[in-house]
C-alpha cells in the first residue's frame, strides 16, 4: 500500500506506517470476506486502491476534519466506504457506520476490531428509522453517502442526521446538475441548500467524481424520513 501514501499526497492527505498498515489490513480483510459475502464488486488491489480508498479519502477535499472531535456519519455504508478511510486518515473523527445489510455490519466490525479502531460505532438499521431515533437525529455534524441514491431521495435519507450548521456531502460521478435541480424541492422542505459542488479528480481514476455540498441551514421536519421504501418509491418533489 505504498501506492496509496503517494497518491493520498496528491489529495493533501499524509498517512504514516500505521495508517498504511491498517489500509492493507482493511484491504486483505475485504479480499477475504467478498469471497463469501457480497461486499463490493471491485475488491482487486488497483481497484480497491483507486475507486474506494482515495476515492474515499477524496471527501476529505471539501471537509475540515483535523482541529478537533468532528461527529461523522457514514449513511449506507456498506462495506465501510467513504466513512472508515476518512477514519483511518483522520483518527479523532468520531465516526458511525450505518448499514442496514447484516451481513455488512458484522463485516465492519470486524475490521474496526483489527483496525483497533476508537470512537467508531456500527448501526444495523435503515436510514429512513435509525433518522427519527433520537440517539441519531440531528447528532451529526457532518453526514457522508456514497453510492446511495439519486439527489431527491439522498437528501432525505441523510439530512435528518446532520444538525443544522452542519454539511451534508453526497459522492457523486458524471455532473450531478440534473440531480440537484429535481432535489431543490426536497433541499427547501428538509432544511438543506447546496453550497458547492465540486469536481474531483482521483488519483489513478479517470471517471469523472463530483462532491456535493450541502450546508444544514433549517431542521428538518419531524415526518421526515417518511417510513422505510417511501423516499425510494415517492421522491419528494419529483412527479
């Protein structure tokens, strides 16, 4: 994992021995269990490398992670992208993996546990209900998703947990401006608004990868997240 210490660089990010050991852990460890369990499928070295970790620690760009114990919380999770590099990177982030997928958690345990990871906390639960406990809601301040879902039902999903004067970053590939547009709705009901997107390039990636950032400037509604599949099936806003 020397390739990754160099190409971090690129990303204004230094990682020491340990962090690079703990990358290659997490990397053998998701080589061992994709065999069995259906965590992701990139799980060879350059892709691993490349599409999850510094694609991952790419968020990192557009946040302020170092001063101090920033509450973080990565929705849908899966196999711990973007939430556990950024962890690795930043070790006083305070962070939440959220996965609803069992199998998937028990993974992320895992992990923490040979990471010897401290302050990281793992939730079996759908966005939609772990967003109306009160342990969760609107404890964040800063909010990661990756892969989750279009903008509409992205914000609605995550916003619950950010608190207001915190910031929402969803991942996104190919110019998320469509997506944003048919979420405007959706961002004025649940208290978000778009302060920038911007466009990343990953080291060793050509796809192109676009960060958007959304500031909480309002709470969000206490109906919202509607009940489990609702977002998914009735985007807010979108006819």
């Amino acid at each position: 994992m020397k390739e990754l210490a160099e190409k971090a660089k690129a990303l204004g990010i230094a990682l020491d021995a340990r962090q690079v050991e703990q990358f290659q852990t997490y990397y053998a460890l998701l080589r061992q269990w994709n065999q069995h369990t259906n965590l992701t499928a990139v799980d060879d070295y350059w892709g691993v490398l490349t599409k999850h970790f510094l694609d991952s620690l790419s968020c990192a760009l557009v946040l302020d992670l170092t001063p101090g114990k920033i509450h973080l919380i990565d929705v849908g999770s899966g196999a711990g992208f973007p939430g556990l590099p950024l962890k690795i990177a930043f070790p006083e982030v305070r962070l939440t993996l959220l996965e609803a997928t069992g199998k998937k958690t028990a993974f992320l345990h895992v992990v923490v546990e040979n990471l010897q990871l401290s302050d990281v906390t793992v939730v079996t639960a759908r966005a939609e209900e772990a967003g109306h406990d009160p342990a969760h809601r609107e404890m964040y301040e800063v909010a990661v998703a990756r892969a989750l879902a279009t903008m509409p039902v992205l914000v609605e999903l995550c916003l619950p947990f950010v608190r207001c004067g915190g910031v929402l970053v969803a991942q996104k590939g190919e110019p998320p401006t469509a997506e944003i547009a048919a979420a405007q709705e959706a961002l004025r009901i649940l208290g978000g608004q778009v302060r920038q997107v911007q466009p990343v390039r990953v080291p060793g990636l050509e796809a192109a990868r676009h960060l958007v950032v959304i500031d909480k400037v309002a709470t969000t509604p206490a109906r919202y997240p509607r009940r489990p599949g609702v977002p998914l099936r009735r985007p807010l806003g979108v006819r």
